[in-house]
C-alpha cells in the first residue's frame, strides 16, 4: 500500500507531464515534487520557523526591528543561509559525474536534478515573495529568470555547468552573517574582521577567478551547440553569464568599501562608522 508521501510524489509527477511535455522539460517529472517541497520548505522557514527561532533565541533584537519590513528582512536573510548551505552541499554531490563531462551541454545525473529542483523551488518562493513584500522590479525580475534557467536544466540542457555555478553560493553564508553582526551590535569586533575576510576571498575564488573560468568553459559550450538549440535562448544565457559576471564585480568592489568602513579609524582612535568596542549604537533597523 502506498505511503501518503509517495501518492504525494505520483500526483505531483501526473500534473507535472503536460509541462514538461509543453516545453521539452523531459525530467522535469521526476524531479517536480522536489520543486514543490522545496518551494513549500522555503515558504514555512521564511514564515513560521525564521520568526519563531528569531524570538526565542534573540528577542530583544527581533522586537527592536523597526517595523514589518525589517523583521521580513531579517527572515529573508535566514532563508538565503539555509539555501546557500543546502544549495553548496547539493552542489558538491553534483560534481565528478563522467556523464556530465563527456557532454557538458545535454549530459545529465539525477543529482544535478535534485540540486536544480530545491534551486527551482527557491526562485519560486523568491519571485513570490518579491511580489507580495514588493520593493524592486529588479527583485521579481531576478526571482523569475533564475527560476525559469533552472528549469531549463531539466531539458536536459546545461547540467554540467549547473553545479558548478550553484558553488557561487560559498560566499552568501558569510554575506548573512556579516548583515546578522551588524544587527545584533558586534560592528567592527574581531568576529565580523575574521567573518569578512573569509567572505572576501571566498567570493574572489569562487565567483571571481573560478567563475570567471566556468564561464569561458560555459561560454565555449554554448557557442558549439548553437545550431541544436533556439538562437533566443542561447543568446539569453550568453548575455545572463556577462552580465552576473559583471554584478560580481560590482558587488565585490561595494563588499571591500563596506567592510573597510566598518573598521576606519579617525583620529580620536573611535571607529569612524559611529560604533564602539566592537556594538552599535542604536537599534537594530
């Protein structure tokens, strides 16, 4: 007889066949309930567990957020460290397969599947919540086209790369502690120094200098199979992979400016940042 979660799996798989049918997704099937327990997973961290943990273990901190804005911040950023762990880990079991490296552009592993599946359910939430707690079209834009690339795996297209640039997600941990520090009064302790240069030179390694040359490899795999797959979507991927490139550095140069101010010294011998022996001032926001 058959479990509940296993006639969970077969509806999910049933109502799945006409989409991946619809867009030549052919193992989109075995991978949709991960999607959607992903999506449902990431939903109930980011609504119940998030704010529930945050009261018990730091009070004080969560109640001083100022208004429901910052406290859906502060559940956001909780969200993002458990995906990039989840999504790091997934993606190391998704290296090494001989099946993707004699064909980096349609070879496929189920665990490439799964690793793209809990991406996909992620954007899913993301985009979701980028319109309900709406600030920026660039948000649910970006929610959106990653969701939609993810599942452009499941053709299968583009595995081999898939792990690879998920390993860009080394680096968020340590974005959200660093954002987590500043809010909890430790700005400009030994903590966050340690913190931020772990975060400096796993995102220069990870995203700069190996992504830099997954992304030649990337780019070189595209261009040899041009003539097998729409010219839109091969210039799609060709002008994403330039322009997140190109964020990186961006967002590198901006993550060297802001940790350097959280330890300027002026010339009274205080942190020029307005902070104190390592705490913050005021509340957190």
């Amino acid at each position: 007889m058959a479990t509940l979660q296993e006639r969970a799996n077969a509806f999910l798989r049933e109502i799945s066949i006409p989409i991946a049918r619809r867009f030549n997704l052919k193992y989109l099937p075995d991978h949709f309930h991960t999607v959607v327990y992903a999506a449902l997973a990431y939903t109930i961290l980011h609504l119940v567990i998030a704010p529930s943990l945050s009261q018990l273990i730091v009070p004080d901190v969560y109640k001083g957020l100022k208004g429901r804005k910052a406290r859906n911040r502060w559940n956001i950023h909780i969200v993002s460290f458990v995906n990039a762990v989840t999504l790091s880990w997934l993606a190391f079991k998704g290296l090494g397969h001989p099946e993707l490296s004699q064909d980096k552009a349609f070879g496929w592993h189920p665990s490439v599947g799964t690793a793209n599946a809990v991406a996909t359910g992620h954007f899913i939430w993301d985009a979701a919540d980028a319109i309900i707690n709406f600030t920026d079209i660039g948000f649910v834009i970006h929610g959106f086209s990653c969701m939609l690339l993810y599942s452009l795996t499941f053709r299968p297209y583009l595995g081999f790369y898939s792990p690879r640039f998920l390993l860009w997600e080394l680096s968020t941990p340590f974005l959200n502690i660093h954002w987590f520090l500043d809010k909890l009064g430790k700005t400009g302790g030994a903590l966050q120094l340690i913190n931020g240069i772990i975060l400096l030179s796993t995102f220069f390694s990870i995203r700069i200098v190996y992504g830099w040359y997954m992304s030649y490899e990337f780019l070189w795999t595209l261009w040899e199979v041009k003539d097998q797959v729409p010219t839109a979507l091969t210039a799609t991927l060709f002008i994403g992979n330039i322009i997140l490139n190109s964020l990186n550095i961006v967002w590198f140069t901006k993550m060297i400016q802001t940790i350097r101010k959280r330890f300027e010294v002026d010339t009274s011998g205080k942190p020029a940042n307005g902070k104190a022996n390592g705490k913050a001032n005021g509340k957190a926001e």
